[in-house]
C-alpha cells in the first residue's frame, strides 16, 4: 500500500520533469532561441499575442508564447504588491552576467512608480533604444511626450518605451446618478465634479441618499500623488521630502472619511473589500481610474448588466500607471526586442487596434484624437459611450511629477502608514514616524525624512 | 444519587462544549470549501451557505495558470517533504543509535551539544545560511531545503529516548556474536525495531517541511521551484489574482487537501506519536 | 586479541554514525551562524541594483537596533503568544481531563481527538489567508453574523489592534490545543489509577482532584508545553506575516521579532539583520538555559516519585 502510493508520486515527479523539459525546440537565427520577459500580469503577453504578427500560439499556461521562428519567449510573472516582483526582477539583473544565455532576462517591463530605477545610467541595466537601432524622434514620433521622458535617464537618453498611456477619468454608477441628481448625463455629473470644492458639495448630497462617493482614501492617492511638485528623493540626496500635495491628500482624505464620503470598510485597493465596492450591492457611487483599470479592475468585478457605468471628467486631471517595455544589458535577443517595441509602442494600428480590443489608451497623439471621435471606440460596458472623448485632453495636459527610484515604496508606504490614522488607531505624529520607520528598513539608505511644515 | 445527576449535567457540558469546538474547528474549512464552490460573481453578492456549481470552473482554473503552478507546487513540496522526511529520520536515527549504544570519547559533549542547540531558532542563521548555499551554487534549488534536515536535534532527542526504552544493549551483543557488522546491525535489527518511532517523525518532518515558509521564501527565486507555501503567501499580495476570489479559494484548498487525506487516514498513528514524543519518560 | 581489537572498532563506529549529523549541522548551522555574526559588524545592503559595503562599522548596527521599535516588537510578540497560548493551555487541561475521567462517559473521544488536532496540521500561511478573507469586513463571517441578525454593523476586525491581535491569538490557539490536550492528556493517563481511585477513598471532590493529584502529576508536561510553546512563540512569523501583509498593522502593534528580521532581510540589508539575529540569538541562549535547568529539575522519575509521595501524604492526612 505504501509502496504504491510512493511509485506514485514519483511517476507524477517524473512525468512533470519530463513534460516541462521537453518543449525545446532549435531556432536557426544567430539570436538566442529564448526570449525571457519579465512582468507582474499577463497584460503584456495578451496585448503582444494581439498585435505582434511573428506569434505563433501560447501554450495553455500562458507560461510560453512560440513565434513563427520558433523562438520561444518565456514569460516570467511575478506579483508587483510589496516589491515581489522588483526583487526577482533584481536578483535575476544581478546574475544577469554569469546567466547562461537562455537564462538570461531579455525584455523587462516596469511601471511609473519605479521606471526611474531601471532607466539609471550607472545602473544601466536597460539598453538605449538608439543602441537597438531604434530612432526615438523619428520611429516613436507620434507618442505623447511625458511618457518619452519618464523612460529616458538624467542625460535625456530613451531607455524605455511604452504602448500605454493613462489618462485618468472617473467612472461612475448610471443608476446612482439618476437617483441623486436625476441625470446620468456625463456633461451633466461632470460638471458636479469638475474640481474638490465641487465635489465636496456633491459628495454631500450623495451621502444624504446614503450612497458614498468614493470607495476608499486611496482612490483618491494617484490625483494627488501623480502631481507632486518635487520628487520624493533628489537624485544624490539620502532625505525623503513629503511633498505638501501628499499633506493635501492625508487632511482631505480624514476630512472625507470623518465627513462619511467614503467607505469607512475599505481599506486600500487590491482587496477583498474593494472588489466587493465594485459590485452591484455597493454603495459607492464612482471610481478613479485610468482605461485600464475600467477593463482590467471594474469589469471583472461588476456582476450586474452592461452598460451601467459611465465616464466623465475627473475633478483634477491625473495619470495612474504605465508599463515601460525594457531591454535588458546583456540580451542574445536583440533583433526580436527591437521588433517587439516597434510593434507594440511604434505602430499606429497596432495601437489603435489595442486601444479596440483591451480599451487600452494607447500612445499615439494622432491615433486617440481619431479615437476620441470615433464611434467604432464606444464601449458596452460604459452602455455605448465613447471613453477616448474624455481620456483624450486628460492626455494632452499630463505633466508628469518628478520621478525617484524610491517612489513605489514611498507610495505604498505612505498609504499604509496613514490609514492606521485615516481609522483612528492613531494619533497624526505616529502615523508620521511609523511611515519613517518603515521606510527606512525597506530602503537602508535613507537616513531622514522631511515633512513640509 | 446527587453526585451522579451531578455528573450527568456535567457530561452534557463537556459534550456541548466538545462540539462548539469541533464546529469551531470545522466550519473554517467548511467556509472554504463551500467558497471554492462558486464562481467569483457569486461571492461577490455575499456568503452563501449552498454550494454553488463552479467547483470544477475553479479547479480548471487553479490547474491552468502558468504563473501560478499550483500542482508544480505541490509535487515540488512533496519532493522536499518527502525526501527531509527520508533523511531526517534515518540520520537521527543513525546519529541517536551512535550516542547510544557506543562508546567513545567526546560521547558526553556530543550529546550536550545538541540538546544546547534544540532550541536555536532556525531564523537565526538565515542570513548566513542564505549567503552560503549562494555561494555553493545551491540557491534556487530544492536541495538547500532538503539536506539540512540530516541535522535535526528534536528528532534526534526522540529517537534517543525511544531507544533507551526499546533497545536492550544485549540485543546489540548478540546480533556482533553471530557476526553481523556494525552498519548491518542498525540496518537491519535496529532500523525495524525503531519503526513506530521512525513513522511518527517521519509524518511529523514530513508535515513541518510541507507547511515551512521562512526558508523556502528566502531560498526559492523561480516560479517552478516554489513550494506550495509559497505559493499561497504571493496570493495575499498578488495584485491581479483577487479579480477571482473563487480561484484563491480553490487554491488554498489544493494546498491543504492532500495533507488532511493523509491525516485522516494515519490519523490514529499521528495521535499516538504525539503522545509518544513529550511523554517518552 | 582479537575481541580487545573489535572494542576499539566500536567507539569508531559511534563517531562514524554521528559523523553526518555534526557534518550537516557545521554546513547549514554553524557556518551561517558565524557568518551571521561577522556582518553583523559591517554596514552592508543593497540600494535597488547597487551594493553598498561591507563597511566594518563596529557596534553601529547594534546601537541603531537598540535605538529602534525592536523592544516594542518583543512585546507584542510576547503579547501575542500569551493571547494565544492561555486560552490553549486552560482548555487543554479541561479537555484532558475530561477525556481521562472515565465517569464523563464522553462519546467519540477518538473522532473528537481527531478533529481537534486538525488544525495543527494545516499550513499556516493558508490558514491565514484563509482568515484573511473570511475576517474582511465585508467577508463571510460578518456576512454571516449579519444575516443572523447578531451584528447591526460589520466589524473591522483587521483595523483594531484587539481584532488583528485577537485573530492571531485565536489562530495560535486553534493551531496548538488539540496538540497540547492530546499531550496532557497522555500524562494523565499516565498517573496510576490507584492513586484516584485512593483519593475517591478520602472523598475528594472532582476540583481537589484536580489540584491537588493531577495537576502536581503532569508538571514536567506542563514544563515541557510551556517551553515548547515559548520557543514557538519566539519565532512566531507566518501568521502575523501573512495576515497584515508584513506590516503588522495597525500601528505596528502585530509585528514580531521575526517579521522584523524579516524585513531586513528581504531589504538585503545584512549587517542589521546579522545584529538582530544575534539578539536574537541571545533571547533564545536564556530560554535555551532555561530548558536545560527544567529538564535536568524534572527528571521524570522524580517527580513522579515526589508527586506519589505528595499523594500518599494527602491521603494519610485525610484518614487521619
């Protein structure tokens, strides 16, 4: 009995090693036969089997895409939340010289919140595009001008490039609006949100039919933190300085929360209680999100009819996320990396065509001002409107805010300090020296930090 | 006649109070199998106590997902379980049998050593452990949690103390009078008399390797080589997987199955060899 | 000749046999532990994808820790592990008990062991991930008291210092009192039944019985529990780690020692991790010291003999 159930796992050990060794197939290129990309989610790999014409299929686990060559790019995910993701990514650019050619990381993606790390030039772990045969000024002329310079290091030398671009908006519940203010017109509810004051009156309605405007303090974080005036560390510098918007965002996020305008419950985002804000019991008339986070975030979470969200202009223009494709120092893959940017973040189509089927907002100026009038860009989901009319002028008045290598911890960080405040567990001080104390064990180089007075 | 009814009100007492803990006990698990039942959509709208349909929509899905390889998990932990269980027991074994039934010098410190390091916790040396096995070549791979279990101070103090209860010396004499060598001696006399000892620590390793987390968080880098505890714990961070709650509860009902099917079924050993540990004396 | 040549053979085979064991142990032990302690001394971490150091920077790390919420951590670890580790032992006593007292005629000891135990078995990163969900403020146990009308409002569990803290006891408690019940009741069974049936003599009542025979009977468990336990409680990590997201939140209150190792750990920061760990290192030499004196104090028989001797007195004073 015992024995059998040993010689069967083994039998199980064995079939599972030999399943997973036997995929190679040989390529006949002088570039290597396996690109590895790493990423935190399978978006990348959906928009890449969308557009880039050499794919061949995907493997079922959507751990391999085979091209057309029979170069296999191997797709290495890991979870962005609490820095996973930039730990492995590290580890393996660290190893990235003695890594046999197969191991090596071939394509790397980053966010906004710490491009800045990877497009160092000393680091210099992601490759120039010029040095790719890439001409950013010519062959990536058409993308919006902040995400070209949030991917380029301290000499202006593009070492990134991006597909997307997010404007943010404000969706909000159809139903919920006829009910407090007897429209659903997005002109109309706009207007009722056109910047904080505004929207603090109409939060105050909201409230008096029960409903609350926002979710949680942190959907509000990306409209003030994306607009910081200074970064939060000086390139050079070991000082954290708290910009005043970040103060702005801790006293108005108590004021709203004391005032019963958000969802006393949800804490943060990515969680239980956030998805379940999203669903059709909820209370919560609206959210801030850029395109993706529509269709990446709300969709799967809304378990009622199509068509009963709606888009309209925030109360203050914002950006929230932005993956960066990067090349990494060191590749065998160069011609297929350079391939794969040109189709992903250099073609029109290919964008506009993205834009379609993910309802992504794309990088190509000319491309989203067709889009905005473009009926063939409505959405089901938002019940036939057209999102691309309201992310569009977002788009043209992005000014990115100063980037630091150490933005995502500060972000992250910040938030969880505070919400113990935001909740009453502690007093205004602690919750200050608590994010201090924090930050510095995550990164040890940062010997103060500086609050605006 | 009053003592007894007193008795019988107390038995009623201690019956309820057995059952509320048992319920307790039970209804965490109940939850999560009832939850891994329905789809995303469904738990959206709130608990519900009737299982849904979509067990096997969850299942397809847990098994499906690359970037999540629950079953490579699984066959990794049991791998690593399987194999410190192994050498865990036979070692303590070896190195309890050495103390005990041998004499030589350095015998005394060799056994105060080890009872001195019993309770070093094993986060201590992390760090170091950590910097070495990257310099043998060893990080990321599966041996780093494996090997070190040959030195393993609670099995040995077990072993040593089954041993002086069990193993008459004179069995030893006899078995080297008939010619045996010392090595076939413990292989083959000493082995299948420690045998009850053996499986209760062999099931013990096995359980504390399966659930071990600190290590393997440290030690394991690639996704085809995480144990199933690892696994879990990126499902609390993951950003992307809690759009499909269904499929979290699916999985940490994969992770935890396996182990309560062998339970179940050793369970009368298990309950005895915990017993048989702290009460040796 | 040559019997005398085979004695010295055998101490041979005794080092040989416990060769792997300290062979294992130098490797995976003894060396990180040394080199633990060396960078503990040095001003070493990475910065992103840059190393800074090793810099020997003497007690530095040392002082910065001491400077730190590293005490504070010790405290809540302590509270944490009491939190959960006095329910355990008081229902642990109760049930063995009464699973020994054969008048109770309790049905189904054997599947109520069963269950009982089963938490123990669980891995306790699931487990507190499945706690996570299942205690959200819109999750199924409030779901559930909602409905039945126990709750007007959900509870915040993960918000409150009490709820999180509360939460991380109950799990320890739920892991631990199958196990400890199981153990105590083994040591109960393990007192004569003479000696009961003695004191039933004497007309002892069930709660003398209880202090005054059983209780003196199992201390060297009891000990044993206890020390386990402690040192269980030291290195208390996956449930904390994984129910705050390694934040012990709120306010820090549910981070422990070992989660604070941990963060400097992952920061790769190895000379304060190296400091901490030898802190560390030191808390666990004192309660390592503490087993030994236990163990030596309590040798079995001992006391087992002067609890015997304690009995025979009781009942000698009760006759007379």
């Amino acid at each position: 009995m015992k024995r059998k159930f040993v010689s069967v796992i083994l039998t199980a050990a064995v079939v599972a090693g030999t399943l997973s060794a036997a995929t190679v197939v040989s390529a006949d290129s002088g570039e290597g036969k396996v690109i590895n990309i790493y990423s935190w989610n399978d978006e990348f790999r959906q928009r890449l089997e969308a557009v880039y014409p050499e794919v061949e299929s995907t493997s079922k686990d959507g751990t391999v895409t085979t091209l057309k060559d029979g170069t296999e790019i191997h797709w290495v995910i890991n979870p962005n939340q609490d820095g996973v993701y930039q730990q492995k990514l590290d580890e393996a650019l660290m190893n990235q010289a003695d890594a046999a050619d197969d191991d090596k990381v071939d394509i790397f993606l980053s966010e906004t919140d710490y491009v800045n790390k990877y497009t160092d030039k000393d680091a210099d772990v992601a490759i120039p595009l010029k040095d790719l045969g890439i001409d950013p000024d010519k062959d990536l002329a058409d993308q919006y001008d902040f995400t070209k310079t949030t991917a380029s290091d301290t000499d202006g030398v593009q070492r990134g490039s991006t597909w997307q671009c997010c404007p943010g908006t404000l969706v909000y519940r159809r139903d919920i609006a006829k009910d407090v203010f007897g429209t659903d017109d997005p002109e109309a509810v706009g207007e009722k949100l056109k910047d904080w004051d505004t929207t603090k009156a109409t939060a105050e309605e909201l409230k008096a039919k029960g409903y609350y405007t926002f979710s949680s303090y942190a959907d509000t974080f990306r409209l003030y933190g994306n607009s910081i005036e200074s970064s939060w560390v000086e390139p050079g510098s070991t000082t954290i300085k708290v910009d005043q918007k970040i103060m702005d965002w801790i006293s108005d996020s108590k004021e709203w929360l004391d005032a019963g305008y958000l969802n006393k419950t949800v804490k943060g985002q990515w969680n239980d209680d956030w998805n379940k804000a999203m669903s059709s019991d909820s209370k919560v008339f609206a959210f801030l999100f850029p395109a993706w986070g529509i269709d990446f975030t709300l969709k799967p979470n809304w378990d009622g009819e199509d068509g009963a969200w709606a888009v309209t202009n925030p109360p203050q223009e914002y950006n929230w996320g932005g993956s960066y494709i990067h090349v990494a120092t060191g590749t065998d893959n160069t011609e297929h990396a350079k391939d794969i940017i040109l189709a992903l973040t250099g073609n029109k189509d290919n964008l506009l065509k993205i834009s379609k089927d993910y309802a992504d907002f794309t990088n190509t100026k000319s491309g989203m001002q067709e889009a905005a009038s473009d009926d063939a860009f409505a959405s089901d989901f938002l019940g036939g409107q057209n999102p691309f009319e309201y992310f569009a002028p977002v788009a043209e008045n992005i000014k990115i805010a100063p980037l630091s290598p150490y933005d995502q911890g500060c972000v992250e960080l910040i938030q969880n300090a505070f919400s113990d405040y935001f909740q009453g567990n502690v007093e205004f001080d602690k919750a200050k020296s608590n994010f201090e104390t924090a930050i510095m064990e995550r990164y040890p180089e940062i010997t103060e930090v500086q609050w605006p007075e | 006649m009053k003592t007894n009814s007193g008795k019988r009100v107390m038995s009623i007492f201690a019956h309820i109070v057995l059952i509320l803990l048992s319920f307790m006990c039970l209804f965490f698990f109940a939850i999560l199998l009832i939850n891994a039942t329905h789809s995303h959509a469904e738990l959206q709208k709130g608990f519900s106590i009737i299982p849904g349909k979509h067990f096997l929509d969850n299942l397809r899905s847990v098994a499906n997902d690359g970037s999540f390889p629950m079953f490579r998990g699984i066959i990794n932990s049991v791998i690593v379980s399987g194999c410190s269980a192994a050498l865990c027991t036979y070692f303590s074994s070896l190195t309890a049998y050495g103390i005990y039934a041998y004499d030589f010098k350095g015998k005394k410190v060799a056994f105060t050593f080890i009872m001195a390091i019993l309770v070093m916790p094993t986060q201590v040396t992390a760090m170091g452990f950590l910097r070495l096995i990257t310099k043998m070549g060893m990080y990321d791979s599966l041996l780093p949690l494996i090997i070190p279990s040959i030195a393993s101070p609670a099995v040995f103090y077990f072993m040593y103390s089954y041993l002086q209860s069990s193993l008459p010396l004179s069995l030893v004499e006899a078995a080297r009078i008939d010619g045996s060598g010392e090595f076939h001696t413990f292989n083959r006399i000493v082995l299948p008399i420690m045998k009850p000892a053996i499986a209760v620590q062999a099931i013990f390793t096995f359980v504390g390797s399966w659930n071990n987390y600190f290590v393997p968080a440290l030690v394991i880098q690639s996704k085809n080589k995480m144990t199933v505890p690892i696994l879990i714990a990126t499902l609390r961070g993951a950003d992307y997987m809690n759009f499909d709650m269904g499929k979290i509860y699916m999985m940490i009902t994969v992770a935890i199955v396996p182990i309560i099917i062998v339970y179940l079924l050793l369970s009368k050993y298990i309950i005895a060899g915990v017993t048989l540990g702290g009460v040796k004396e | 000749m040559k019997k005398k040549k085979k004695n010295i053979d055998y101490g041979k085979w005794g080092l040989l046999f416990i060769l792997p064991f300290f062979i294992a142990y130098l490797i995976f032990s003894l060396i990180p532990l040394i080199d633990t302690v060396r960078y503990s001394f040095f001003e070493y971490y990475r910065s992103g994808i840059k190393v800074v150091g090793p810099n020997f920077v003497g007690m530095k790390n040392y002082i910065s820790l001491l400077k730190s919420d590293m005490f504070l951590y010790g405290k809540n670890t302590l509270i944490l592990w009491l939190i959960g580790f006095v329910p355990q032992i008081v229902v642990a006593l109760v049930l063995a008990c009464w699973f020994t007292d054969l008048r109770m005629k309790i049905h189904g000891k054997q599947f109520f062991k069963v269950v009982i135990y089963l938490p123990n078995l669980i891995m306790a990163s699931a487990f507190a991930l499945l706690f996570f969900t299942m205690f959200s403020t819109n999750g199924p146990v409030n779901s559930i008291l909602l409905s039945l009308g126990v709750l007007k409002a959900p509870i915040d569990f993960l918000g409150s210092v009490l709820g999180t803290r509360g939460l991380i006891g109950f799990m320890n408690f739920m892991m631990w009192f199958g196990n400890t019940t199981i153990m105590l009741m083994a040591a109960v069974m393990g007192v004569s039944v003479e000696v009961y049936e003695a004191a039933d003599l004497d007309g002892c009542n069930g709660i003398q019985r209880f202090f005054y025979i059983t209780l003196p009977m199992i201390r060297p468990i009891l000990a044993y529990t206890l020390i386990t336990s402690i040192i269980g409680g030291l290195q208390m990590f996956d449930v904390p780690q994984i129910l705050t997201n390694g934040q012990g939140n709120p306010d820090r209150t549910s981070m422990t020692l070992i989660m604070f190792l941990n963060s400097h750990l992952k920061s790769k920061n190895y000379g304060m991790a190296g400091a901490l760990s030898v802190y560390l290192f030191i808390i666990s030499g004192i309660l390592c010291f503490f087993v030994y004196r236990m163990t030596n104090d309590n040798d079995p028989d001992g006391s087992k003999k002067a609890a015997k001797k304690r009995a025979k007195e009781e009942r000698r004073r009760a006759r007379s």
